[in-house]
C-alpha cells in the first residue's frame, strides 16, 4: 500500500460565482466546507481579460470569515499590495514572469500583513523559484494558461506538480502547494496525490447544485 495522501484544503474560485447573487454564493461555499476564498485578478494585460479589484474583495470580507486568497494576475502587482492588504485579503501571489524585483514585491506583501506567494505559469521552468523558497508561504501553480476560467486542466501539469513537490520536501516542507486551472473531481486525485495542499476550484464548485458535495469530492471525500 502507498502513504496515505495528505488532507487538502478547497479554495473556491469566486470567477465562477454568479456575480449577480454574489454575498450568496460566498456563504453557500463557506457553509459547504471551503476553506479559503480565492479571488483571480486580471488587468486585461498580463492575461486578455479583466476581473475585479480591491472593492470587491472588501465587500465579501463583509459576508465571510473566511481567508481571501488573492492571485495577481497583472503587470504592476506592487501598486495594489496596500489595496488589497486593506481591503481585508490573507494571502497574496504575484507572479514571477510579471515581477522584475521580486524579493521586493514580497517583502512588501509580507510588511503589509498578509502571507505572501509566488504564481508560476504552466510552462515556466521550476527552476525560476530556486532562490525564492525562504522568502514565501506557499507556490501557486497554474494548470491551466491564465485569463479565462472553464479550462481544461493541462496533463503535464500533473508531474510538473510532483516534481515541484519533492523539490519543496528538501527546501522548504513549510510552503503551501497551490493548483489553480482546470480542478475537476475527477482530476482531483492525481493532483492530491502529486502533492497538492489547495485546490483551487471554479466551475467544480459553483456549477454544481449540491456544493457541499462537490467540495467533499474534492477532499477525497464521498
């Protein structure tokens, strides 16, 4: 028999909610058993699309307790750490193809009281992070090419997961392994498996009828 597979949080991805009944659907997830709220920010430059911003993050701070995870997917990341940081998020991600200073953007990420991460595109080289280990608390890997959601999870994802997973045993066993693009309940095992510690999820949560069994799914659960 193999080890048993680590517990895994859920992170629902509000891209998918229905924006009309918003304050809603975040209490639905958060009453279903999600662990964290995950919030896609998109400028329209560094992926073709746009998204929503800190009055938005601020408005559901108001509707839930739980932490708000908030992935940067934008050019200019450094001028919306202190908005975000006010506006009530947890955790913030930046990713490394779009930051120039990086040591800077999360040192000021951490200054500003929130946990700070590193997002990696699919066919960015792992090796990118090499010197960025001591200096986050968790990886963000995107499955999927960022800007849109309802993609299909990228297969070769799934081992580049593991290998960032035995990377992190040897480094820094403290960081959080984040996979965001493409979670479905029938990839969930795999991903689980290669090492992931949240799953960020969209349409496998707010598609569903029964939310609380879809989050239970992708806990491994029934």
């Amino acid at each position: 028999m193999g080890q048993p597979v680590k517990p895994v949080k859920v992170a629902p991805s509000l891209l998918a909610a229905d924006f009309t009944r918003l304050g809603e659907e975040v209490q639905e997830v958060e009453r279903a058993g999600a662990d964290l709220l995950h919030f896609d920010v998109m400028d329209g430059v560094f992926v073709p699309n746009l998204s929503f911003g800190p009055v938005v993050c601020q408005a559901v701070r108001r509707v839930s307790a739980l932490p708000l995870d908030v992935h940067l997917m934008v050019t200019k990341p450094e001028v919306l750490i202190e908005p975000f940081a006010k506006a009530g998020a947890h955790r913030l991600s930046v990713h490394v193809e779009a930051v120039t200073h990086l040591h800077r953007v999360l040192a000021q990420i951490r200054e500003a009281g929130m946990v700070p991460g590193v997002a990696l595109n699919p066919l960015t080289p792992l090796a990118s992070l090499d010197e960025v280990w001591p200096f986050v608390g968790f990886i963000l890997l995107m499955t999927v090419n960022p800007g849109f959601g309802g993609q299909s999870l990228i297969p070769e994802t799934v081992g580049k997961l593991g290998r960032l997973a035995r990377i992190r045993e040897q480094v820094a066993p403290h960081v959080e392994l984040v996979v965001d693009g493409g979670v479905t309940v029938d990839n969930a095992p795999a991903l689980r498996q290669a090492g992931a510690d949240v799953l960020v999820a969209g349409t496998a949560v707010f598609a569903e009828a029964d939310r609380q069994r879809a989050i239970s799914l992708l806990k491994g659960g029934s």
